[in-house]
C-alpha cells in the first residue's frame, strides 16, 4: 500500500517536473504572448459578496527568495551588491537563501536584511533524513522562514493541514513565518480564487494563536516564474479579500495589521504600480531578487506607496 501511494507520489511529481521544466525552457517572450492568447484571467466579481478594502496599517515588507539558485561566487557577488544598493529605511526586507549558504550570508549581509530560511520541518529535529528544524535554523542566524509555497504544496505535495502545523510550530520556536497562499490557472478560471485561498488561510487561522510574526504572501501559482503576473486590480482585489476574511475570522486588528504581500513575476517594471495598491503591503520576490539592482529597485517602491497615500 505504501509502495503503490509512493509510485503515485512519484508519477505526480514526474508530470509536475515536466511542465514546471517545459514552461522554464520557453523564452520569456513566447510565455509573454502565450499570456496573452490562452489565459483568461477575470477579474474576480461575486455580486453576494462585499470586499471593502480596508488597507493594512503595517510597515513594508520586501522578501527575496533565492530558491535552488547560486553559488558561492555568485552569491558573493549578490551580497556585495546588496550591501552597496541604496535602500530605503522603511522596509522589513528579507533574502532566503539556500541552505546551504545561509551561514555565508548572514556573515556577509548588511544587518539591514534579515534571513529566510525556505522551508523547515514539522516539529523537533530527530531522525527525518534531509531536513532542517526550526531550532536549526533559529541557532545559524534565521529571522524567517517561508511556508506553504506553491512549489512545496504543488510539486512536493504538501497539504494545507501540514503547512498549518509547520507554521505552529516554528512561530513556537520564535522562528518569523513568510505564509503562502495562491490559486492555479483553472481555479481562476473557474471562479475559484477566494475559495481557494480562504482554504488555505484557513489552515493557517486553525492553528496559529499569535499572528504578530506572520506575513501573508499571496501568489498566484499562474504568475510564479511565468513571466504574467496579476494586474494592480487582480492582486488588490484578493488582497483585500484576504484582509477582509482575516477580519471575520480572525480578528479586526489582525486584519489591520498583518502584512498582505505580492508574489508572482514581480520586477522592477511593474512592482511601483503594484505597490500603489492600498492593501498591497510588499512583496515575495522570486527571479528579480537574484539581481541586487533590481531586487533594490522593488525594495524602494515604497516611495509609490507614500505617494499613492
């Protein structure tokens, strides 16, 4: 039985890897046009229900994840960068490496930027060969770490119940939780988006007590590393909803509070009118962060969001 459940595990992960690495392979201007000609991305009207946007109260966050990225000399060369990019002081900002250079980073970074781990186990470390444990991590230096990435729920097949107890536990652990949610292409297009990501902060809201080290990182499956990315509209409209479910299942001052960030092809071409967005509060930056040039430029929209206010 275990043996049938893994080979199913296995066929899932293959056709996964498949499409992830098919849709990697295609020139950013074919994926650009193919956007363009097949995706149906509406935005998202329910007449029975009210969103108001309520716009979070909470300082700008800006989180870089490196994912299976680098090098040590092309991480070197990344922090030098960093450390010599201008960035504005308003702003929570957060780098995740891999593992293995987190130590190299946090001795080399300007404290100005925190680390990330990308991901951490369920609960204290013992015998579960290749992990990492929240106290691990809290010892070599980690503020954060992100949880419940599309790439984790939808590759490695992590469930919403088993994110929502990894999130439990390292805030236990005083470990800061990056909490991700987001729908794939046919949940969009089937006027699924609310419900799926409701699901999934459900998971979060079951088990979290304390959300005061939380940030919520709405990501659109269809946008991560595609090149599409939401609309200003697209993203305020579910962020809104995000804070406004907060509000009834939560609480209100959770709702004001938490940090709603942005992830999915944020660049520094379209972070600034993202960044306008009243319950946009920052962003989860994947491909854009590997470039200390720009990965600063997204970090300085702040100033569009002062502007916008």
């Amino acid at each position: 039985m275990a043996a049938a459940a893994a080979s199913s595990l296995a066929s899932q992960f293959s056709g996964l890897r498949r499409e992830v690495l098919s849709r990697e392979s295609a020139p950013p201007t074919a994926l650009f046009r193919s956007g363009h000609s097949q995706l149906r991305l509406p935005t998202l009207r329910r007449p029975h229900r009210c969103v108001v946007a309520m716009a979070g109260t909470g300082k700008f966050f800006v989180g870089g994840n490196w994912k299976c990225n680098g090098t040590k000399d092309s991480i070197t060369k990344l922090v030098a960068d960093l450390n010599d990019a201008k960035l504005e002081n308003n702003v929570d900002i957060v780098v995740a490496p891999p593992y293995i250079y987190v130590d190299q980073v946090k001795q080399s970074l300007t404290d100005h930027i925190e680390i990330s781990a990308q991901n951490c186990w369920v609960g204290k470390g013992g015998a579960f060969t290749g992990e990492i444990s929240a106290e691990q991590l809290i010892d070599i230096g980690c503020k954060w770490v992100i949880l419940g990435h599309s790439e984790r729920r939808h590759i490695i097949g992590e469930d919403d119940q088993f994110i929502g107890k990894k999130a439990a536990f390292a805030l236990s652990q005083n470990l800061k939780v990056i909490a991700c949610i987001g729908e794939k292409l046919e949940e969009r297009e089937t006027g699924k988006t609310f419900d799926v990501c409701f699901q999934q902060m459900k998971s979060f809201a079951d088990i979290i007590l304390n959300w005061m080290d939380v940030v919520i990182a709405y990501e659109p499956v269809w946008a991560i590393g595609t090149g599409k990315v939401a609309t200003p509209q697209q993203a305020q409209e579910v962020h809104a909803a995000i804070r406004d479910w907060l509000k009834k299942n939560v609480s209100a001052e959770v709702a004001s509070s938490i940090r709603i960030i942005y992830g999915g092809s944020v660049n520094g071409s379209n972070c600034s009118e993202l960044a306008k967005q009243q319950d946009i509060d920052g962003f989860l930056v994947g491909g854009a962060s590997l470039k200390g040039s720009e990965f600063a430029i997204i970090v300085n929209s702040v100033t569009s969001k002062k502007v916008a206010a």
